[in-house]
C-alpha cells in the first residue's frame, strides 16, 4: 500500500509543479504588462495630441492612433495577445491622468 502512495505521489509531483510553474509564468507576464502598458499609452498619447495640433487629427482618430501606437509597442516586447479593450483602457487612463498637461501643451494656437 506504501508502495502504491508513493507511486501516486510520484507521479503526481510533476504535474503540480507544471500547473504552478505555468501560474507563475502567466502572473510574471500580466505583472510585466501592467508595467510597460501606462509607459507605453502616455507616450502614445502625447503623440497623438502632437498629431492634433500640427494635422488637424480629432478625438476618435488621435484615440486610435494612440491604441495602435502602444499595440505596435506592446508587439515589438512580445506582448501580442493583449486585448484591445485592455489598451484602449490603458490610453483614456493615460488621457485622464495627464489632461491637465496636455491641454495646456497641445491646444491649437499653443
């Protein structure tokens, strides 16, 4: 019976640490991203408010410029599963939190 438990154990074993060591991974990656995402869409942002200015680019189009900007970004460091809803989220956070800034940087006649 020892035998057997220990078999079972054995076997077991490796297959526990795979599940975990994939958690683990997935978590490290979420984690990364969470990281290089704001850097990312503030940059993308104040592009985007450039273009604004010197093309006449508007609102939906400088929010997608900004969205495929930080996807392009997020791509070339091999993040190329990310959901757009999470980047889209990513650039109107990054928007919110520098509005003050950009009005005063980026508005025609400025």
């Amino acid at each position: 019976m020892k035998n057997l438990i220990m078999q079972i154990a054995i076997a077991v074993v490796p297959i526990v640490f795979a599940y975990f060591g994939n958690a683990i991974v997935k978590n490290r990656q979420a984690v990364s991203l969470i990281q290089i995402i704001q850097p990312l869409a503030e940059a993308a942002v104040v592009a985007a408010e450039q273009l604004g200015v010197t093309e006449a680019v508007t609102g939906v189009a400088k929010k997608s410029k900004a969205v495929a900007d930080v996807q392009a970004g997020l791509a070339k460091l091999g993040f190329t599963a990310v959901d757009e809803k999470t980047v889209a989220n990513a650039v109107e956070s990054a928007y919110a939190s520098m509005k003050e800034f950009i009005e005063s940087k980026y508005t025609k006649g400025a």
